[in-house]
C-alpha cells in the first residue's frame, strides 16, 4: 500500500465522522472493515458517497448475482485488480460460475472477449444472458466505447433496468479497481489471480 492504512477500529475526529464509520461497518457487517475501507477513511466523506453507491450497486440491483460477479471478474481481470479479483472470483463462483468460466474471465485481457467461440463459451456454461454481459463489461473496460453488436446483444437479453443496472456495476468497479491498483491497495498489485487464493 502507498500509504498507510487509517487505524483499525478507526478513531473518528468527529460525530459525524463516528456515523460515517457505523454506516461502513454496517454494510461490511459481520465481517471486519477491509483495506479498501481503511484506505477511504482517510477521507470520510469520500468514504461515506463510495460506501452508498457501491452497496446500492452490490445489494440493491436486479440482475442476478452470477452475471453481476462475472462483470466485476472480468473488470478486475482486464485492469489487473487482483484484489477485486481475489474478493469477487469465490462470489462468481458460488453463483454458478465454473471453472472453465472463470478461465475465460480472467484470460484475453489484452485482445478481448470476441474470439471466444461459441462451443468454448457453452463448454464453460456461459449462456447468453451471462456472455452478453461479459462482452459489454469487457468493452467498456477495455475501450470505454462499446460497439453497437455488443450494446444490442444486451439488450437483447435484459430489460433496459437491467442495461442500466450493468452499466453502472462496470462503471463501478472500474472506479475501484483503478482506484485499488493506483494506491496497491491489499498489496496485490503485479501477484496475478493465482497469488489471490481466487480462480
């Protein structure tokens, strides 16, 4: 990490500070604050808007949780956030997620998602729904710009909540993974998913 973590509990300098941090653990809750939290606190306020978009887009969205963790995998995967890979790899694949998935995910960082073939993507489970959502996450990762075939192939298979809530999932994790790599937050930077203890 480049700085140093805030201190763990944390020691709020104010009241409002103090609620900050309860609304933190309450969304983290029952496990502990995680690095990336005590990397915010050092900006509370900043830490209170992450925590309310990111648990809204975590919990509070409608698209399924195997297509949802698929997205972030590969956000991680493209943009070498191995910590966000270590976290949301095991989620994937407590969704559904196989291996041969998982290797698709996190391979072609590079080249893209394209050349995949239809019997590798059936082989590794991956049906429509999940590879319309991986193309999309993959495209706007990797180009920002997504092509109209990739856009109408989502669309195709969700509703336009759904092309919303997608959308906003990679912008998300995007945000963090840029903003994990950039302070190596947990210390993963350049260790790679098998470093991680994910797939």
């Amino acid at each position: 990490m480049r700085l140093p973590y805030t201190a763990n509990p944390p020691t709020p300098a104010s009241e409002d500070e103090a609620a900050i941090v309860s609304r933190i653990q309450a969304r983290r809750a029952p496990r502990p604050l995680q690095p990336l939290d005590l990397t915010l606190l050092h900006a509370p306020a900043v830490a209170d808007g992450w925590n309310g978009f990111l648990g809204a887009v975590r919990t509070r969205t409608s698209l399924d949780a195997a297509s949802r963790e698929l997205a972030v995998c590969r956000v991680a995967a493209v943009n070498a956030a191995w910590y966000e890979w270590a976290h949301h790899a095991p989620l994937a694949t407590s969704a559904g997620a196989s291996d041969a998935a998982m290797a698709i995910v996190r391979g072609r960082a590079d080249t893209g998602l394209a050349d995949v073939s239809v019997a590798e993507r059936e082989a590794a489970g991956l049906g429509g729904r999940q590879w319309a959502v991986l193309r999309y996450a993959d495209e706007m990762t990797r180009n920002v710009a997504v092509p109209e075939d990739v856009f109408a192939a989502l669309k195709a298979e969700c509703s336009d909540k759904e092309v919303v809530e997608v959308t906003a999932i990679v912008a998300a994790y995007n945000c963090v993974s840029r903003f994990l790599v950039a302070l190596d937050v947990g210390e993963k930077n350049g260790t790679g998913p098998a470093a991680t203890g994910g797939h």
